[in-house]
C-alpha cells in the first residue's frame, strides 16, 4: 500500500467546489460502510464527515480563506475515500498486514481536515454562534483524533515481525499465525478457505503493477515465507518435491563447520553470533559475559568496545543454520538404515542422535515424516532392548505432536497401537512415555475411536490413574476423558472400575445412552467400595428418575441397579431419604405395570432398604420405610399374593424392621394383624427360603409382648412342625430361630406334653452336644435350647425333669456353666436350681444297718446336704453332678444375669431344715466369700437375695464369727441407706453380728 495518495487539483469555483466536497463525502461514507478490515475507524471518519457535511450545506458567503479550506478537506476526503475503496477491494490478508499503515493515513487525513477549518475566518462569516462553535468543536474533535488497531490484528502483526526476526518460526506457528489471521479478518478457519485467501494475496503482492514501495516489498515475501510453512497453504506435495530436491543436491557426508563459525571466546560454534565495535563476531551470551564481569576490550584485538552497542551478524548466522540445515538433512537421512542393525549399540547412538535432531526444531520432524521414518519407529517398539524401545516411544509422540496427520500416519502401522499399550504395561518409566504418546494421539478424533479397542488399553490407564505417579495419573485421567467420547469405551472403563464417565452420560446423556449406561451399571459386579462411591457421585437421581419413566425397560434396568446398590445399607439409608420408597411401592403393587422378575427385584430392593433401617443412622435422622399401620398391612398382606421370591424378601422385610430402632412398634402392629398365623402356615411350606425367613420373623415377634396370645395360633401340629425343622435343617439360622420360638412359647402344660410327646427333650440334648459351640449361629441354637429346656426342668414337674436327667441333659448343663455364653451359663444354673429343688424330695433315706453289715461292708455315704442317698438321674443333685463349684465360680462373673441365677442355685442348698448341712457345703466351697461380696453388687436384687442367704447362714455361731468381720462394712452401707427396702433386712443381720442392738430404730 502507498504511503500516501497524490490527487491533484485544478481551480475550481467556490460553488462547484462546496457542492463536490459534499458529494465526494457522501462517496466516502458509503465506500466506508462496506470496509472488511478497520470498520470501527472508518466509522469513527464517517461521523466525522456528517457533521462536516451538514456544515457544508448551510448558505455560507464565499471567502478566499474558506475556498483554500475547502481546496484541502476536499483532497483529504478524496484521499480517505481511496484508501476506503482498497480496504473494500484489496485481499483481506494484505489490509491486515498493512491496518497499522491505514490508520496513520486515515488518521492524517482527519487531522488534516481538522487543521482546514481552524484557519477558516469565522468572524468574518456571516453564521450564527451556534454553527461557529459548532465548526470550531469538530476542528477540535479532528484534530486530536486518534485511530487503533484492534487487539486481534496486533496480535497478527506483532506475531509477523517476530517471525520475520527470529529464527524458529516452524510450522505450528504458521499454522497458529494463519489461525489468528482468520479470525481478525472475519473467515473461515477451514484449510481451503485460508488457501484461497493466501492464494489471492500472493497474487496480489506479485503483481508488478502495486509494487511501489521496495521496503514493502521486502517485508511481503518475508511474509509469503512465513505463512508458506502453515499447512494450509502448502499441500505436502509442495513441500515433498521442495525437500526432495534440496536433499538430493546434497553430497552424503556432513561438513565441517568453517572456521568462521566458530566463537573465538567459547571455542564452539556460534548460535546466535553478534558484531562488535571492533568489527569482530562473538557469541552474544559470551561477549555479554565479558561485559558484564568489567571487560571492555576486545578478545582478540584489545581494543575498547562500546559496550552498548552490539549488532546480530544476520548473514553469518544465516550461514551457520545453512550448514546446519544441510547436516541434519544428511544424518536424518544416513541413520535410518542404521536402526534396522541387529547392533544394539549403534542402534542406541543412531537413536540419541535421531532424538536431538528431533527435538531441535519441528522442520526437522517434518523430514523424518518425509523419509518415512514412522513405520520403522513403530517396527522398533517390539525391541527386547528397553532403551531401544524409550527412544522410539519418545521420538514418537514427537512426530504426534506436529500434526493430526502424523498421528494418523502412526497410527494406521500395523500393531502400532497394539505395541504402545504393550509398552503402557512394563516399567513405569517406559508405561509414562507410551502414555504420554497415547494421550497426545487420542487428540486426532480419528486415532481416539481406535485407542480404546485396543485389548488391555483401558484397564491399564485405569490402574495407571490410582498410581503414585501424579502426572501420569493426570495423563491417565485426560486420556480416559477423551475416549469417553465413545460409548463402546465408557462400558468398558466401567467395568475396569472407573465410573466418571458412565455417571455422566448417565445423568445428562440422551435417553438410548442413559438407558445403555443403567444397563451397564446393573450389570456390573461392584464391590462394597465403588457402590459407596457411585451414590456419593450421584448415581441415585438418575437412576429414581428412570423408575418414574413411562418405558418399562427403563424401569427394569433402573431397578436392577438399585438392587445391587442397596445391599450396603448406607446406601440403602440414603434411597430413602432421596424418596426411592414410593416409586418402589408402586411397582411392587401395580402387577400390570410390571413384569414379575421386576416385582421379585423391587421387592428384593425393598428389603435392601428395610435392612438399612437398622443402622444406628436411620435412629438418628428418623428414617422410616413403613410409616403408619395401613402401610404395614398392605406390604405384609402381599405374602398371600405372591410367589416363594416376593415372598422370601417381604418376610426378610419385616425381619429386618423388627430389629430397626422402631422395630417394637412394627413387632406391636404385626400381632395386632394377626401375622402369626399367616406365618405358622408358612412354616409348613415346601420352600426352604420362604419357610426360613417365616420361621425367623416368627421368632422375632414372639420375643416380647403378651405370649398368650400366640395360645390360639399355636397347635399341636405346629409344634411337630418346628421340630421338624429343627432335626431336619441344614440352616443353622431357621434351627435357632425355630428353638427360639419353643423356648419363649407360654410355659402351657399343654404345649409342654405336646413338646414332650414330639421328643424336643432328644432334640434339645442332640442340639447341645453336637458341633462347635463358638460358631455364631451355633451358638445361637444353644442358648436358646438352653432356654427351651428350662420349661421342662420345673420343679412342679417331676415326670419332665426325669425325662430330662435320664436323657444326660445335666451334666451338659454343669458343662455349660463352665464353657457356654452368659446366656447359656444363666439358663444352665437356672435349670439346675429348678432340679436342686426336687432334690431334697428325692433322695433316698439311707438304711440303717445292722451288726453284721457293719462288719461285712463299707459304711454308705450319703450326701452331705441332702443326708440320704442322691445320684443325678434320681435325685438330680447338683452336688453329685459336680455343679458345686462352676456354680461358685460364677458368682463373680461380670454379667449380672449368670450372677444371680448360680446364687439362686447355691441357695436350695441352705434351704429349711438344710441350713447347717447346706451351709458347711457352701463353707468347704469357698462360696460365702463371694456372696458377701454381692452385698456390694450394682444390683438391688443381689443385694436382697444375698443379704437374705447371709442372714441365715449367720445363724450358726461357727459362720457368723468366721465371716461376719468382712461383712460389716457392706452391711452398715446398706443400713445407713435412706428408704431402702434391705435396711430392716441388713440391720437385723448387723444384730445377729452384735454391731447394732436388738431394739434398734433401724428395725
């Protein structure tokens, strides 16, 4: 573009010449509406000129002043309408290239305008003060006029004159360049597009005809080689032929630098080369070194040098990147046959000397494309040497990086991508250089549909993401993220255990992907860990969502999701609170909605959620599943409607809401319905299942409440029914459940024979003597056949308790009080205390003897309590059965429950007449100490039953002096006790001590 417009002018007379100038502004307002590039700045012009123009059509008196003004406004005008007219018609790239030029001109021009009416006369103008001061504001306005490029074309042309400078201006930036100058001239950023412009502005710069400024000239072609290094303005074809005939006019060895080249400071070859005062080259960093250590002189010379002036020797470096250009394009071609060697040596040197060639500049890489050297890179990656194999990995995603070509090049060899993930899973230094090459090609849209169809590719990168090393995790997760573009690949990370992207498409993708991406989820075997970690993510909105979707398939794979989530009873806690219930109950009920294995899984996710309610949580935040009694009657009342699976989880429903914090209101409600009936009919079904989890619930309900009212439900069928059960499960679960139930059933004489008539003695004795007792539901089944067997060892009952004796059943029980639970201990002494009861009744008298007998035979012994003649099966004496001494012991145990049952025990001993006898028994025991202890006890019950003991053992002066000193303290703190019912009790004993007299107040 010229730096001006020459428009010459002939005298004119004023009134032609007011009427062109208004005419020749309406010209270059409209010229300068339709302007590409500089819209704002023209704009700004435009306004300018309106005004002028509306000044210019007032009837103004013609002076000579006025005419000169309106000779210059008229040529300035001319001027902006000349340079609008090319910003209209010229090529876009050149009015970018030259927008800096356009804005001086444009700006001088308005300057000059504003200069034109500050020397019109207007106090010799026949106008009012109103146009006067309306003509000095725009000279004004005009005058101090500034123009600006936009930020975008500054951008453009900074970047041009720093390409124009330096000397690493490589295809990447051309291509960003041409990026930058599509946008600031207003087109397409497509390949074809940008050829066409640049096609058009070659044209226009080798048109002989425009080139009127040499410097402008210079500065185009700088220019046309620049962008000549962007893809989209030279096809590869160009740049083949363009390297092929340098490289075949090369010789085939590389030269050696000439001595020129060299810095006489450093010693070595120069890379930025600069002139001093003294007329000598020196490598900048050197020569400024010496500067700046207080060196003035020249190295070589000894002159002074000025040290501020230091000059770029352009034409040495110029020479010095020729011959370096021409080596590298001599080794890039000479080692290629070299890493085909079976020398891994050479191999190895040809591949670090391939690799900084590599890295040194992008043009460099583009000649390796060009000699092919991809197929052999990739041919390398199944090297038994690992170096080997790093190299060509890294010189790889070099090669990647320039361009989507490349990426494809490398990706099309066969095995390529098969031999990188190969490499993803050795060592890890090797795995982050196959990653890094992965993830730069996963960014060609092409290449990334292929990467995760790789066998391995996504499970690798998966496990790579939870590794230590942060930036290959980083590189990891970028990865998967951009291969999650296919749906393919989202399954498959999903099932590698990465579930980010699924979770996405799940929640925000287009229905068929959400549909695809619930079935994958539900299909999923998932750890306790990654179904925590799915709802913490989100996956219950999408999911409850879809279970209130018309399709049913979306109801079913939604459904089937929720199943598999809600076996972690947190997550079952939080479906509810995110108001899963009420679509869950809907389908449950609906059975035309429906299809029946999705009321079976409905059902089975129900119970999911019921079993979360026993969480301590769900106490916490009162969480309820079943919110009043109507809700409970419609879900129990389905067992009578449905088949064995529904069945089995609404029964484990109802198991697991009798254990939640409100488990007794539910228990409550379910008597009142009268369940216990529908659930002794179950417990004669065929199937195990749903006969186990009837016989479990039943248990649960009959465990507190009125057990009266279980009399009407409860026959004598039902009773050979849970004995059956007993004897002839394999489910430890259903026996302790169904010996629970027999063990709390009313003590009802009736219920007893039939017990009796149904051997449930033979089954208890077979129940506590066989298998291990510390296996948890093993356990269970002991105490409560331990339980059970209490009902038969009442001492109202002879007829039992012999049953019992004869069957071996005490000394199991004297087993237990030394190896089985508290429970079982409790329950064990409780029996034995029921037998030592009947004792006394059934010993036998022993007979006197006569004169002969007692020469001829042994004196018979006797028991020592009962003073006659016991054995374990006739008498059921605990002595005889060695009770004595587990029972002693256990007075010390913890749990308060073992405590007081082997006391209850001890004392039949001390009963009646038996005080003198009994209380020797439990002396020579050791048994006193330990019920004085008790007096001590945090139970008031202990305190009483032992202080009763202790006021009649007391009463024999041999005990009293021997135990009552360590007995007083306890004795006196209980006296002292304000409205204690023992104080009457304890001060009667501290009387038979002597420490309180007879008629004390304390009585």
């Amino acid at each position: 573009m010229a730096t001006g417009v020459i428009i010459r002018t002939t005298p004119i007379p004023a009134s032609d010449l007011f009427s062109q100038t208004v005419l020749a502004i309406s010209d270059t307002v409209n010229a300068a509406k339709d302007v590409v590039i500089q819209k704002e700045n023209f704009k700004k012009f435009s306004t300018y000129l309106e005004i002028l123009k509306e000044l210019l059509e007032l009837n103004v008196d013609h002076s000579e002043s006025l005419e000169n003004a309106l000779q210059t406004i008229n040529r300035e005008i001319k001027v902006a309408k000349h340079l609008a007219l090319e910003c209209r018609h010229r090529n876009k790239i050149y009015i970018l290239i030259t927008c800096r030029k356009i804005v001086k001109l444009l700006e001088g021009s308005t300057k000059e305008i504003g200069r034109a009416l500050s020397l019109i006369p207007l106090t010799s103008l026949d106008v009012s003060l109103d146009i006067k001061n309306q003509v000095i504001k725009l000279s004004k306005d005009m005058l101090d006029a500034l123009y600006w490029v936009t930020a975008a074309e500054d951008v453009v042309v900074k970047k041009i004159e720093l390409g124009i400078q330096g000397r690493d201006f490589d295809r990447s930036r051309a291509n960003q360049l041409l990026v930058h100058i599509a946008e600031a001239i207003g087109i397409s950023p497509e390949q074809s597009e940008l050829k066409k412009e640049f096609e058009e502005f070659k044209r226009e710069v080798e048109d002989a005809t425009l080139r009127k400024d040499l410097a402008e000239d210079v500065q185009m072609e700088q220019i046309i080689t620049l962008l000549e290094k962007a893809d989209a303005t030279t096809s590869l074809d160009e740049k083949k032929k363009k390297y092929f005939e340098k490289r075949n006019a090369l010789g085939r060895q590389p030269l050696e630098p000439l001595q020129s080249f060299y810095c006489p400071i450093t010693q070595a070859v120069m890379v930025d080369p600069v002139e001093t005062t003294s007329g000598r080259t020196f490598e900048r960093s050197a020569i400024e070194k010496c500067f700046a250590e207080g060196n003035n002189l020249c190295p070589l010379t000894m002159v002074p040098l000025n040290t501020s002036v230091i000059r770029p020797n352009k034409t040495l470096r110029e020479s010095i990147e020729e011959w370096k250009e021409r080596n590298n394009i001599i080794n890039i071609v000479s080692i290629k046959p070299k890493l085909q060697s079976s020398e891994e040596t050479e191999m190895l040197q040809s591949l670090s000397k391939l690799q900084d060639i590599c890295t040194e500049r992008e043009l460099h890489r583009e000649w390796m494309t060009m000699e092919d050297y991809i197929p052999v890179l990739v041919g390398l990656l199944s090297a038994k040497n690992r170096e080997i194999r790093k190299h060509a990995l890294f010189i790889l995603f070099m090669l990647a990086k320039d361009s989507d070509d490349n990426k494809e090049r490398i990706s099309k060899v066969d095995n390529a991508l098969e031999s990188i993930v190969r490499s993803l899973a050795r060592q890890i230094d090797e795995g982050k250089l196959a990653l890094q090459l992965l993830l730069e090609l996963s960014r060609s849209n092409v290449v990334r549909d292929s990467i995760g169809s790789v066998h391995g590719c996504i499970l690798l990168l998966v496990t790579m993401l939870s590794g230590d090393e942060i930036q290959a995790a980083k590189d990891a997760q970028e990865l998967l993220e951009n291969l999650s573009f296919l749906h393919q690949n989202v399954i498959q990370m999903a099932k590698a255990n990465y579930f980010k992207p699924l979770l996405h498409l799940l929640s925000s993708g287009p229905q068929n992907v959400r549909l695809i991406m619930a079935k994958t989820f539900s299909e999923i075997e998932l750890t306790d860990h990654y179904k925590l970690s799915m709802v913490k993510d989100g996956a219950l909105r999408p999911l409850l969502q879809m279970l209130s979707h018309g399709e049913l398939e979306m109801k079913e794979v939604a459904v089937k999701a929720l199943l598999q989530l809600s076996d972690l009873p947190q997550n079952g806690l939080q479906m509810i609170k995110e108001g899963a219930v009420g679509p869950l109950f809907e389908l449950l009920y609906r059975h035309s909605l429906s299809s029946p294995t999705l009321r079976e899984q409905v059902a089975a996710t129900i119970m999911h959620l019921a079993v979360s309610t026993t969480l301590q949580e769900a106490d916490w935040e009162k969480v309820l599943l079943l919110e009043s009694q109507e809700d409970i009657f419609k879900l129990f009342s389905l067992i009578s409607l449905t088949g064995p699976d529904i069945q089995r989880s609404i029964l484990h429903t109802f198991q697991a809401l009798c254990h939640s914090p409100n488990g007794s209101d539910i228990r409550m409600k379910l008597r009142q319905l009268s369940a216990v009936q529908v659930l002794v009919q179950l417990c004669e079904v065929d199937n195990h299942t749903v006969r186990e989890n009837a016989v479990k619930l039943f248990h649960c309900l009959i465990e507190d409440g009125d057990k009266n009212t279980f009399l009407e439900h409860v026959g004598q069928r039902c009773i050979e029914t849970l004995l059956r059960i007993i004897k002839t499960s394999n489910d430890l679960e259903e026996i302790a459940a169904a010996m629970g139930i027999v063990s709390k059933l009313p003590k009802d004489p009736q219920l007893n024979q039939w017990l009796i008539d149904a051997e449930a003695v033979q089954t208890i004795f077979v129940c506590l003597t066989d298998g291990n007792k510390n296996a948890l539901h093993k356990r269970q089944v002991i105490e409560n056949a331990v339980g059970a067997l209490g009902r038969f060892t009442v001492s109202t009952n002879k007829e039992w308790q012999k049953i019992v004796a004869e069957a071996g059943l005490i000394p199991v029980l004297v087993h237990l009080l030394v190896s089985g639970t508290a429970l079982m201990k409790q329950n064990a002494a409780i029996s034995l205390k029921q037998f030592s009861e009947s004792s006394v009744s059934l010993s036998k008298p022993m007979k006197k003897r006569g004169i002969f007998q007692c020469c001829l035979a042994a004196p018979e012994i006797g028991c020592p309590v009962h003073l006659g003649i016991c054995t374990v099966e006739s008498s059921f004496c605990i002595l005889q059965a060695n009770a004595l001494e587990p029972l002693v012991r256990m007075l010390g145990e913890p749990d308060l429950g073992p405590c007081e049952a082997s006391l209850d025990a001890l004392l039949t001993l001390i009963d009646d007449e038996r005080l003198q006898s009994g209380s020797k028994v439990l002396a020579e025991a050791n048994a006193i100490v330990p019920i004085i202890k008790l007096l001590s006890s945090p139970s008031e019950k202990l305190q009483e039953k032992s202080l009763t003991a202790l006021e009649r053992i007391f009463r024999l002066v041999e005990f009293k002096l021997k135990y009552g000193t360590s007995a007083q303290m306890p004795l006196v703190e209980i006296a002292q006790r304000k409205n204690s019912q023992m104080k009457s009790l304890a001060a009667r004993v501290l009387a038979q001590l002597n420490v309180l007299g007879q008629q004390s107040s304390f009585f």
